[in-house]
C-alpha cells in the first residue's frame, strides 16, 4: 500500500473546531489546517481545546497548508511546531499576517519558514501537487486546496460559500472549480456545516445593509459584536459609523490585532481619523461613537461579556445604548451568550442579534451551494467536513 494515498482526520469531523488532516503518500505527509477549538461550560479551567496531535510525532511533516485564518483552522498551529518537525508553513497572504503574529507571540516566529500561496501558481511537495482556488468565507484570503498524487486527485474544500457580491469582490471561483471537474476529481472533502439548511446562504452585504438601517435611527452608543477574525463584518460596520457621522473604536486584543494587520496589508482601507481609544470613545458623545468588540460568544474574558458584567476598565453601558451581537453562538456556547444578553439588557442597551434582526449571515454553504459545488466538480466520492 506504499502508493494509497491516507487521509487521516485528527479532528473537525463530527464537531465545529480542532480542524486538522494528515494526507499521506509512502513516507511523505502534509498537514491541512491546524486549528482548536474553544471549551464548553463543562471544561472548568480549561483555555483551549487542542486535537489529539500524538500521530503526529513519530517523523517530520514536509508542510502544514492553512485554508484560511479562522481559529478553529489555525490556532493550533504554535503547539503543533513546537512539537513536530515541520519544512515550512503554506498560506495566503492574510492568513500568514494573522499566524506570524501568532507565532512571535510564542517564541516560534524566526524558527520557522514561511511560504506565501497564490491561486494562480500550482507547488510542488515531494509527492504532492497543490493547487489554491479562490473561496468566499467570512474572512478574506480563503482557498480551497487541490491535491494531485500518483493515488489520485483531492479537492479539499476549507470553509466556503457561494457569496455573489462579497465585500471584497472575490467570488468562490466557479470556473476553476468547474476546470478542476473536467479534470476528474476521485474524492472531495466538502464543508458540510450547513448541509440541512436549505436553500442558499446569505450574501456579507446583507449584513452592512442591515447596520446601514440599524445605525441612523439610534442615538445613544453602538456596539457591534462579532469574531475578531471576521474582517468584512468589522470594515463594514466602521464604513456605516463613519457615513453616519461616528467614530469608532476597536476593544479586544484580539480585534485591535486582526484590524492592524488587515489594514497593514491593504484588505482595509479606513483613515486613521475615524478611530478613538476605547477610554476617548467614553468621552465621545453617544450618538457620535460605535465600539466594535470581541465577545459573541460570551467568552468569560472577553470584551463584551465584562462590559455586560460591567467589569471593563474603559467601556460601559446604558440606557439608550444598543448592542449588536453579530454572529451565530457555536454549539456549546448559548447559555453564556445568553447571560451576556440579559446582563446588557438590565443594564438598559437594546441587544440585536440573529433571532430578531439580519446582523449575521453565515460563512458556510447551505444545501444549494453544496448541489452546485458537486455539479461543478463531479466527485467520484465525497467525505463531509467541518459538520
């Protein structure tokens, strides 16, 4: 069997989080994703949730590939090298900005070799041909990998959806995909998240179109929710706050980070005048700020959720202040996103989330999306992911 192609799962199958493939070919291994998952209610003192990567050590990875920056895809990248061999680190140009800085954060980032990829140019590794294409997710830069091996052909999707008017105006690329078909592919891996939601999955757009509504009929403060990774959601919301006459201002490590980098590399294009510290956005007058923080999912030490205990150092809330928590709580996380809610709102703010007001949109397909990917690229078998 030295010429079969394994796939190996350590985790992301049967569970949102902890995303991470092993594909070997004879002796040769690469790794797709690298990612963690966050702890449940019932994870007392528990930080991170890591797969079980033990596999892993008994020889090198020639590469780790990364399909998008997304923690349950990349955050446990920095524990990985620090116990496995690996040749080097493939992603694309956001994605690397995001896990270099992660990576200087643990000590790892002169120890370890970096490689930009790029849709249009194929790489070889060893036995393994890749290929990148284009797809739309809720951060920029996502790309689903195409394997070529003596075994075979594998298409592995990453996190995906057909979004026809994406922020940045990179669609998922049909006409590769379609191309990749042709070619005749023997086993996708396809993001399965939403697979029983009928129909199609939103467009982002819809989201800004909802704040272009939400933020001229409110006068006190605006405080917008959402994944610190999730670019378009955050660039959208400080577009509509500085139209509407706001400054804005960005609380949470993790988000002040994301936004820095993005706008570094040119995936965002705010001017530094909008911008107000956290401690200034308290002196601003209401009606003249929105706070974009991290905290959607009720994260004990996050943002949002000390603000709604009112334990943050800098930002409060109160009567006429309304909050919009714009993303969908992950399995395991409701009861803490609904304590967050009730807090805020005996604090006076007005909370708009999913149930009640279009403030989120998925990243993943929905069942049409998925009926038109396997048109387009005709598997000979199919292995859901990510579901």
């Amino acid at each position: 069997m030295a010429d079969a192609l394994r796939i190996i799962p350590l985790g992301g199958l049967g569970e949102v989080g902890k995303n991470m493939t092993i594909y070997e070919l004879g002796e040769e291994r690469i790794l797709i994703d690298a990612g963690l998952a966050f702890p449940r209610d019932e994870h007392l003192g528990v930080d991170l949730v890591l797969p079980d990567f033990s596999y892993l050590e008994t020889r090198p990875l020639r590469a780790i590939v990364l399909t998008h920056g997304h923690e349950d895809h990349v955050g446990a990248l920095p524990y990985v090298l620090r116990e496995i061999e690996v040749g080097e680190v493939i992603a694309t140009r956001l994605t690397l900005g995001m896990i270099k800085s992660k990576l200087d954060e643990h000590g790892l980032g002169a120890s370890t070799s970096l490689r930009e990829a790029r849709p249009d140019e194929p790489m070889g590794l060893g036995p393994f041909r890749l290929e990148f294409v284009r797809m739309a997710h809720s951060i920029p830069d996502c790309v689903a990998i195409l394997l070529e091996t003596s075994a075979g052909r594998v298409l592995h999707t990453g996190d995906w959806k057909l979004d026809h008017t994406p922020v940045d105006g990179l669609k998922t690329d049909v006409g590769k995909l379609a191309e990749i078909g042709n070619r005749g592919v023997d086993l996708l891996l396809g993001d399965s998240t939403n697979a029983e939601r009928p129909g199609m999955t939103g467009s982002e757009r819809l989201v800004g179109e909802a704040f272009r509504q939400i933020f001229p009929t409110r006068s006190g403060r605006i405080l917008v929710a959402s994944f610190a990774s999730n670019i378009h959601r955050m660039q959208q919301a400080a577009e509509v706050a500085i139209a509407n006459g706001r400054r804005v201002a960005l609380v949470g490590r993790s988000l002040r980070k994301n936004m820095n980098i993005a706008r570094n590399l040119g995936y965002v294009d705010l001017p530094d005048d909008a911008f107000v510290s956290p401690k200034e956005a308290m002196d601003v007058e209401p009606g003249r700020v929105v706070i974009l923080c991290t905290g959607s999912q009720g994260e004990p030490m996050s943002a949002l959720t000390r603000i709604a205990y009112g334990d943050h150092q800098n930002v409060t809330v109160e009567r006429g202040d309304t909050v919009i928590i714009s993303a969908k709580p992950v399995p395991g996380n409701e009861l803490r996103v609904h304590d967050s809610i009730n807090r805020l709102a005996r604090a006076g703010a007005e909370v708009l989330h999913e149930e009640i007001a279009r403030v989120h949109v998925s990243g993943h397909a929905c069942s049409e999306e998925m009926r038109t990917l396997l048109s387009l690229v005709r598997p000979k078998a199919l292995m859901p992911i990510h579901g």
